[in-house]
C-alpha cells in the first residue's frame, strides 16, 4: 500500500517546523521533507503542507513545488501552536 498524507500527523509536522532553528523567519520545504525522508516522499509531504496551510495551522507557501524557486517559508500559527499544545497535554 503507498504512503499517504492522512498517514502523516500533522502534530508532528507541527512540531518540526515549529523546534526547527529558523522556526521563527520561515523554514524551508526541503527542511521540512528531510525530516521525514525515512518513511514519507516529498510529495506525500508537500500536500500534507498544502492542507495544513489551508487549515490554519502553518503559514507559508504551499503552491506546486518547486514554483519559482521558493523554498516555502513555513511557520506555525497560533492554532497551530495550540493544536501541538492540546496534544502534549500542556
């Protein structure tokens, strides 16, 4: 069976954006793939990104990769921090 973004938690992908060193002026897609890279391809990742961007819970581009040379930007909202938040039981 192929991977798929609904196998990928969006708390995790919360949690590296928002533990990643430029967490605070945009981390690049690729940084964010590199992370999963064991289990997930940059595909699957990619539209896990879109969905959490359209949800809210990121902020940054999430068009087509590759799109210009942009590298994403990708920060955590305050719902997403929330979301992370709930989850750890803080």
């Amino acid at each position: 069976m192929s991977v798929q973004a609904k196998d990928l938690s969006a708390e995790d992908v919360i949690r590296v954006v928002g533990d990643h060193p430029d967490a605070a002026t945009g981390v690049a897609r690729w940084d964010i793939e590199g992370a999963f890279s064991a289990g997930f391809p940059p595909r699957v990742v990619n539209a896990k990104l879109v969905r959490l961007v359209r949800q809210g819970y990121l902020d940054g581009c999430a068009h087509s990769r590759g799109f210009q040379g942009c590298d994403g930007g990708f920060t955590v909202t305050p719902k997403g921090k929330a979301r992370t938040e709930v989850c750890d039981g803080e």
